[in-house]
C-alpha cells in the first residue's frame, strides 16, 4: 500500500449495503451450509449418500463472513505471514485483523506461499478477522503502474457519454476474479473484499473519473455475487473522489460498503479531515494510521502497517441469559458460609453458583437461593474438579475458577462474545474496585483491569488474555 499522501478515500453505505450484510448475516448464521472446494453452497441433507457417520464424517462448518462485527486493531503486510508467526503475534500483539493480499496482477507478491484455504480457516478459527486485498489496474495517472508490465492500468477513455464503459467492464472482471479467488481460498459470501487503488491526480478529470467508474463497477458486481465491498485509498486522492462523488453526484455511482482510508496521523481512529464524518458512518471504515515499519511481538518481526477498524456493527457481544433469568454478575463476589444461626450467605449470591454449578453439571436441585447441603456437595465437587482442596466455605478464588470455566480463546481489544464475559466477571471478583462491566465487549477498560490483574499475580504484563493469563484465572490467583 502507498503513503498517506496517495490513498484513496470511500463512500458511505446505501440501501444496496443492508441487503448487503443481511446475505453476510445469513452466511455467517447458516449452521448447515458448509462451502465446497469452489465456494459452492452445499447443503450437507441433498448431497446425496447415506447420513451414517461411519462412511460419510460430518461436514465441516463454513468460516465465517470476514471481518464481521469489529472495533480494534489491525495490520497489513504484503506476505502472508507463516503460521508459527501467526500465532505469535495472536498471543502477544494487539493485532486481530490481519490484511492479505489474494489477487490482482499489480500486486508485489504475486506468490504468497503461505495463503491458503488452509491458512485462511485456521486463523477465521482461532479468531482473526480477514481483510482479503485485490490490487489490479491501477489510476491512469498513477505514476508507478504498470509495475510488471503485463499488468494493465484502468482505461481513462471516456467513451459514449462519458460512461468510461471500458473502465466499467475491468472493474466487473476485476471483481469476478476477486470473487474466484476468495472462493477458492474458502473467504465466503458476505465477507468484504478490498480493492486498493493506490494514489493519484485527482485534477486529472478522466484519471478520476475513470478510476470512480472502475470502482463503482466493482461494487456492483461483488454485490451480484453476494459479496460485501470494500474500497482502500490515500485520504486525499480516491477516499476523497469517493466522498465527494457522494455529496455532490448522489447515484451517479455505487459506491463501496466499506472503506479503508489511508491517512498516515498516527491517530487510532476512523477519521480524517479530507472528508466528511457522515459518510460510511456508523461501523463503515478501517483506517491506517501507520506506515510501513518493523513491529516485533513474541520475539518475532514483521514489517507492517498498523490499521484501526470500525466495521459490521463494532465489537458487540449479543445478550445473554442464565437458569431463566438467575443474575450472575456482581461487582463483589464475597466469601460464601455455610448458615450460622442468623447469618445466611446472601441468596442472589447462591442462586449465582447454583446456575453456575448447574450449567456444569454438578448440581441439579432448585435455584433457591440457600446454601444447603446438596449445594455445598456441588460446591466441593467443583473445588476438587478443578483442583482445590474441597471445602464447606466457597471462596474468592473459587468464584474465579467457576466464573472463568467454559471456552477460553485467547481474548484482546476488539473481541466480544461470552468469553470476554467471563473473564470480566473474573477480574471483578479478583478485585471489587476494578472498573470493568461485563458487556462482553473487551475495551479499554477491561484491558487496563486485566494489566493490572497480570501485574499484581507475576503474569505477562499484556493486556491479553492467552493461555497463560487463563491458567492463572483458572487457579483463582489475585
């Protein structure tokens, strides 16, 4: 990708972008569709043969449409980094988009050795989000293309009517191209690809216009292919031909779902002055607020551009319920006794480990409220599962391991879901005066209470939470 001084801005979502995202929203939730080796959906009840395990495995499920709902920091580099480093920087970065660049023939790395269907699913499941880049036909004007020779530049010819037709029909065939090779990389319906058109003149009226008919074009026809559309550019070349085409040419083109501003402030934000705020507004934009550099996370070293994204709905964790409504959430989670003579445990509290222990399996009685016999055996039933001496009293340390057990991925900026919940909840256990909710959407706060958290148990100071940071959680430590 180019400097600031050579990025293209975007366009706000039109009606085009809801429906858009409501085939995303129907990839993502169809649990019975998986996609086959040339993106085709395939229902796994008409796909003939028999339903005996013993000779057909179940399908897999498909990856998710990518990037989704997320509000956090990305990066982009022209290689698609090794797996080994992948995970690395999953446990150490504040990283959790990651941009590829799958096609387009003016693209530096033409051979990306390391992307694959494969490399593209294992990091969907281990909770990356994917920003698949196509770089293809550049500006007219733009001085540094063609860069191989054999790679063609966008038509500036207006033709009839100054329709800039030829620059229509590259952008048609650039995006059915895309389309193929996310596809074939296993990048499903309702994800977003991006085109990057890197900077150029924008004074130069059939370079410009060209450009926005090629890109208009490719919109069209990702969205003809259920695909979401994403523009990159310089702020102030096409991000700013995009914003304006906006304001002043309502419908003379459509315009991308999404866009990626390429704006080198060093500010973590989606904005920038060369356009304005309204437009891809709420959840619309990426920007790269950083250059290329070298950044080293986990002992390994990648040359980068650092992004802030802002996209589907943001970080947003859905609503949750537990034992028909019991509350599990408490900004204390004190000592829990056993009944002495007018002293009782406070019954919100023991409803709380009763759903708790019973949504594991260790107690099956009424969500009463007293800490009876049966609820201190489920009690001392979770202490020796989870490795603590089995005691009638239910400590601080035990609410931890119980508040923490379930799936525990590993958790930064951006991520949302039950398990952001959890370890909220945990943190708040471990001390009361910590300023973290349980929203389960993992924002500066929860990160700022979780280095704290690490800092005061001896664990790596990194605002995540990885595999070590969960083993500590899961022992009670604080």
């Amino acid at each position: 990708m180019s400097p600031p001084a050579f990025r293209p801005q975007l366009e706000a979502p039109q009606r085009a972008t809801a429906r858009r995202l409501r085939l995303a929203l129907a990839t993502v939730l169809s649990g019975l569709l998986v996609v086959g080796a040339l993106g085709a959906t395939i229902d796994p009840a008409r796909a003939g043969g028999t339903s005996s395990s013993a000779h057909h495995p179940a399908p897999r499920a498909a990856n998710v449409a990518t990037p989704g709902d997320f509000t956090g920091f990305g990066f982009d580099q022209c290689l698609a980094p090794e797996q080994w480093k992948m995970n690395r920087w999953l446990n150490h970065s504040p990283f959790l988009a990651v941009g590829v660049y799958m096609s387009g023939d003016s693209r530096a790395c033409r051979n990306q050795p390391n992307l694959d269907a494969k490399w593209v699913s294992t990091q969907l499941r281990k909770g990356w989000r994917i920003l698949p880049i196509t770089l293809g036909p550049q500006a007219s004007c733009q001085p540094r293309f063609p860069r191989y020779g054999d790679d063609v530049k966008i038509n500036p010819k207006p033709g009839t009517q100054a329709r800039y037709s030829l620059a229509r029909q590259q952008g048609k065939a650039e995006a059915t191209k895309a389309v193929e090779a996310a596809r074939s990389l296993g990048i499903v319906a309702g994800s977003t690809l991006w085109y990057d058109l890197e900077g150029y003149d924008n004074s130069n009226e059939n370079c410009r216009e060209s450009a926005l008919a090629f890109l208009s074009a490719w919109t069209y026809k990702l969205h003809e292919l259920q695909y979401v559309s994403g523009v990159y550019s310089s702020a102030g070349s096409g991000i700013l031909a995009l914003d304006s085409a906006r304001v002043n040419r309502p419908g003379a083109f459509t315009l991308p779902d999404q866009i990626w501003i390429a704006r080198w402030d060093g500010r973590a934000n989606t904005s920038t002055s060369y356009i304005r705020e309204d437009g891809w507004r709420p959840h619309a934009r990426i920007k790269q607020f950083q250059g290329g550099h070298d950044e080293t996370w986990g002992d390994v070293s990648i040359n980068i551009d650092r992004n802030f994204l802002d996209v589907g709905r943001g970080s947003v964790a859905e609503p949750e319920s537990h034992c028909g409504g019991t509350r599990v959430s408490f900004s204390t989670y004190q000592t829990l006794r056993p009944a002495d003579g007018d002293s009782a445990p406070p019954v919100a509290k023991v409803k709380a480990l009763q759903c708790l222990l019973k949504e594991h399996g260790l107690y099956a009685g009424t969500i009463s409220g007293k800490y009876s016999r049966r609820t201190i055996a489920a009690a001392r039933a979770w202490q020796n599962q989870a490795g603590f001496a089995a005691k009638d009293n239910w400590s601080v340390r035990h609410w931890m391991s119980l508040l923490v057990a379930g799936e525990q991925p590993v958790l930064k900026r951006g991520s949302a879901g039950p398990a952001v919940r959890r370890l909220q909840r945990a943190l708040k256990a471990a001390d009361p005066t910590a300023r973290v909710d349980t929203r389960g959407v993992f924002e500066t706060r929860t990160e700022a209470a979780l280095r704290a958290w690490q800092a005061a148990t001896g664990v790596e100071v990194s605002g995540i939470a990885a595999p070590q940071t969960w083993a500590a959680l899961n022992r009670g430590l604080r």
